[in-house]
C-alpha cells in the first residue's frame, strides 16, 4: 500500500500537524510501512475470535452520582492566556 | 415526479444526573461560565474519566422501554475533531458497541393509525461546551460547564416519511424519557436535542436518496417546518436538473430555511477508535431483570388504559399521556371529583389547558390544583351548576383561592331546576315576544334557539338547559 501525497496532507490537516512540504515522500513511506504492517495482519483469520478493546481485561469500574468536585475556576483559568467574564477566549470559529 | 420523503431522527436527550459522565462537576443548569468545569472536563494532562453509574443505569432503562437489545460488553471510543469547545480534542462516545441497539417505539398518526419506528441503537456520550460568539472583539468565549454533561444519543432507523411522523416520534419520545425520570425534557435549555437526515426519492425508487443532516432543531414546530422546507428545496433542485450534496445544514428559524454549514465539510473523518482510558462497560443480566422491574407504566400502555378503563378517545387519552404528571393530574379529578371521566377529559383538554397555554405554564404550575378542579366538576356533574356558568367559575377560581362551592355560594350561582320557577321565566319571555312566537308557530322553527337565548340571559344563565328545552317544547306547541 502506498499513500499519495494529497493522503498525507489530508491526515496532517485532519489531526492539525504542520508538515513541512519536502518531507512528504518521508511520511507518505513511513505511513505506508504502518498500513502495510496493518494489511499482514489484516490477512490472519480471526473470524470468531472477539476484537481486543481494551488490553486490560476487566469491567469498567463505575462511580457513584454525586458532586465531588468544587470549583476551582480561579485557579484553572491562571494557566490560560485570554480570560473574560469567566469565559475562556479563543479565535473565533463561527457557523 | 411523484416524490417520497425519507427522515431519520438523531436525538440527544440529556441524562438527568446529579454529576458528570466522567467526572464529579455539577450538571445544574445556569451556573456562572466555567464553575461546574474540573479538570477532568478540561482535559488536563493525567486525568482519568470515571464512568457514571446511573447514567448506565438510565441507558438501560431507556434501552428496556423501547424493546432494545442490551449490550452485555458496550465500549467507550474516541471521537477526534477539533473545535474549541471540545478540550480533549476528542469526544468520549460509543461507536461500535453501544449500550443499546434494535428497539422500537411505536407511534399514533393524526389518521388514527400506528406506526412502528426502528430506534438503530442508543450509545452513552459526553456533551461538549458552549462557544458564545458575540460581544468579544474578534473572539469567541468558551464556557465548559456543559462539557462532560451525560447524553444519551438516540439514533432511528430512516422510517420516517413526513415532517408530521418526524414530529409524532419526537413527542412520543420525549414523553418517553420524561416518564422513565432520565431527562427532564427541557428543549429551551437543550437538554433534548434533535437533528434530522432527509432526503427525497422518487416513489417506487428502493435505494435511498443523498441525505441532507439538519442541525440546530430545538422546536418540535422547527422541526416541522426545516423539513418541509429542506424537502421542498431539494425536490427543486433536482426537479431543476441539481444534485443533492451529503452536508450538514443549519436551521435559521428567522428567515426558516436551511443553509450548509461551512466548517463540517472536512469534518466528518473522525477517526474513532476505542479509548484505552475507559474498560468496556459490562451490564449482568441480573441487573437488566433489576431495572425490567423499575420501569414506569409507558405513556403507550397509559394511553391503553385509558381507553379501556376511562371509556376515553384516543385523541382525548393522547393528549392527557402526554406528560405523567398531566396523566396524573386527570386520574386524580377523575377520583376525587366522581364525575364521569369524559366530563374530567373535556375540561382538563379544554378550559385548563386553554387557560395553561394563555399563561404559559406547565400543569404542576397550575393555579387550579386537582382538589378545586374537582369541586367544580363535581357540581356539574350533581348538576348544582350549569356548563355554562361553570365556565364562569372556572375563571374565578384560575384568579381567586376560592373553592367552586364557595363561589356558588357567594354569587348565588345554583342552578334553576324548580320546575314553576323556570316556567314562571319562560311564561314571561313568551309574553315579551309575541311577534316572534306568531313567526314561529308559523314554521320558523330555527326561532326556537332565540327563546332559549332569552330566557338563559333572563335567568343570568342559572336555568338548567335540559329542562329549559322540555318546557319550553311544550309551552311554544301552545
């Protein structure tokens, strides 16, 4: 399998990395070993054996439904670099 | 071209929990921005989400009322895209395994037939924060206190055919989550959500046609009137020799039409995968059996029972299942009141409902509580009052604390059923009217009405009618 340079910068974009353009056929390669690693595996019979998802085998532990948390906005919004009115400001991104 | 519409409901009912899906932070409604926001919900580095019991618990009961399969072994994926209310990145849903899957919900159209609506499945996820985009120079304000909140998405099968069974299968549903205690239904708020796949196809035609996903439905009257219009716009469009694009479209309820949304064009690449932070979520079959044993009696089953045991119509019984507390409100006039339950079903559909709709207000807001309600239904039906002026008391006591015994009373409202006193009244309207007692003798039978008219605005309306119509029958026959 071998990923085209438009495949790359598509994967770049849909995970917000910045490529440098030249090295594209690097990371179209590498890309292209993990997805051929991929189709070897894609080739071993698993029918009837139940998908791994998770390597722990053990039940979700669950907690019970009550408030533990207090707030702590003050404290959370030192580390952020824009605040107003309690609200955390970013670039807009507008429908 | 003769067209077919095809709809499919993707629900998001918020879960009536105290605290978090994955984290111990508030979910109370209207806090101050970013209070009810830990840093499990901000998706600082080293933290681990914990799954909420009783939002299992409430997927479950949700999954049993509609006749789903329960996943024994559901799992918890990554939902990646980037928006900045959405901190981690990434949104903790279901994908593959949800915790509900195959259900149904059967719904009553406007014709009087039923119709069985496939639910696909209904998986467990997190809700994402708020963007507010106004008021900051350029800027937008986040505010994560919804981030983390329990949904419950709830996805149907494309069984729909038109905006009124879209609209039909959301109220039923939202009776439905209402009853079982899981959401509180509130679309202002947003805690019930709903986004609409439509398309067109021609009649006959098996394959379905490009679907359109209309966002931004927080209406059961928006959701009517988007899809009518998107059917309308792509009918056009293809009539007029287009192409349906697959897009996300937003609702713009002032100008009611839908536009596509820029930004989710690229998106829809979310690249899920199960997240390693959370254990597949086991549900024992002895727990199932648990929560089989909790459940309600179903606005349907309610609706049956009135039916059967109130001798109701099932537009009368429809409306009063609506809500549970509504249903309650009737059986509990009906029993105080010993008036005949279709007397009880024409006030409360009728007059309250009226007055509630005026006012804007739920019936737990009711100014009537069910034991003044009663009282006045009551004296209707031992025929104490007439319908009529019981209409007039039923505006006193929506003003008032009185009880309807004691505005009869105090306004000397008892009906006239003495026999010589109602004829003494009609011997005198009569007299006062002969040219219209010659006319009527002559064959103009329609002036009967205006004798009654008469004598009932005489009387101040106190005369019972029935015995008005006797005597009176009798009296103009000379």
């Amino acid at each position: 399998m071998s990923l085209s340079p438009e495949e790359v910068i598509k994967i770049s974009h849909l995970a917000r990395l910045a490529i440098d353009e030249q090295a594209i056929p690097k990371y179209a390669q590498e890309l292209s070993n993990i997805f051929d690693l991929v189709a070897q595996m894609n080739q071993v019979d698993t029918q009837g054996i139940v998908p791994t998802t998770h390597p722990l085998d053990i039940p979700q532990r669950l907690r019970a439904d009550v408030v533990s948390e207090t707030d702590q906005r003050e404290l959370m919004q030192k580390g952020a670099p824009s605040v107003e009115v309690g609200l955390y400001l970013v670039p807009q991104v507008i429908e | 071209m003769q067209w077919e519409t095809v709809i499919g409901l993707e629900v998001h009912a918020q879960l009536a929990t105290k605290s978090k899906i994955f984290s111990g932070a508030a979910t109370a409604y209207g806090a101050a921005p970013n209070t009810q926001a830990c840093a499990i919900d901000l998706g600082l580095p080293g933290v681990l989400p914990v799954l909420n019991t009783e939002a299992v618990r409430m997927a479950v009961k949700f999954g049993l009322s509609v006749d789903a399969h329960i996943t024994p072994r559901s799992v918890f994926a990554r939902k990646n895209y980037f928006y900045p209310d959405l901190p981690k990145g990434y949104q903790i849903s279901q994908y593959e395994l949800p915790i509900v899957s195959e259900g149904y919900l059967d719904i009553d159209l406007e014709d009087g037939t039923r119709k069985r609506i496939h639910i696909e499945r209904a998986h467990l996820e997190e809700d994402a924060g708020k963007s507010l985009h106004e008021d900051f120079q350029g800027l937008s304000g986040i505010d994560l206190n919804r981030a983390g909140t329990p949904l419950i998405e709830i996805v149907s099968k494309p069984d729909l055919r038109s905006a009124k069974e879209a609209v039909a299968y959301l109220k039923a549903l939202h009776a439905l989550v209402r009853y079982l205690e899981i959401c509180d239904g509130n679309l202002q708020e947003g805690s019930f959500r709903c986004d609409a796949n439509v398309s067109v196809r021609p009649v006959g035609q098996k394959e379905l046609g490009t679907r359109a996903e209309i966002k931004n439905l927080n209406s059961f009257r928006f959701v009517e009137r988007a899809i009518n219009y998107e059917v309308e716009r792509q009918i056009d469009l293809i009539e007029s020799g287009g192409k349906i694009k697959q897009e996300t479209r937003l609702y713009d309820s002032d100008k009611n039409e839908t536009r596509a949304m820029r930004s989710k064009e690229e998106a829809n690449d979310y690249r899920y995968f199960p997240d390693p932070d959370l254990c597949p979520v086991v549900v024992a079959p002895e727990y199932i059996e648990q929560i089989k044993h909790e459940l309600p009696e179903l606005p349907q089953q309610k609706r049956e029972r009135f039916q059967n045991d109130y001798q109701l119509s099932s537009y009368d019984a429809g409306i009063l299942v609506s809500s549970r507390e509504l249903a309650n409100y009737f059986e509990q006039v009906v029993k105080l009141s010993e008036a005949p339950a279709k007397l009880v079903a024409n006030w409360i559909n009728g007059e309250l409902a009226a007055a509630l709709n005026k006012h804007n207000l739920e019936i737990t807001e009711s100014p009537i509580a069910v034991e003044r309600l009663a009282g006045l239904l009551k004296r209707i039906h031992d025929n104490t009052i007439s319908g009529k002026i019981a209409k007039t008391i039923f505006e006193t006591l929506w003003n008032s604390n009185h009880t309807a015994d004691e505005i009869i009373e105090q306004q000397g409202l008892r009906q006239v059923t003495d026999t010589s006193a109602i004829e003494k009244m009609l011997d005198e309207v009569i007299a006062a009217n002969p040219q219209q007692l010659a006319d009527y003798r002559s064959g103009k039978d329609k002036l009967f009405g205006f004798f009654v008219g008469q004598a009932m605005k005489a009387s101040g309306g106190k005369l019972n009618p029935q015995q008005v119509n006797d005597l009176l029958k009798q009296k103009l026959a000379g």
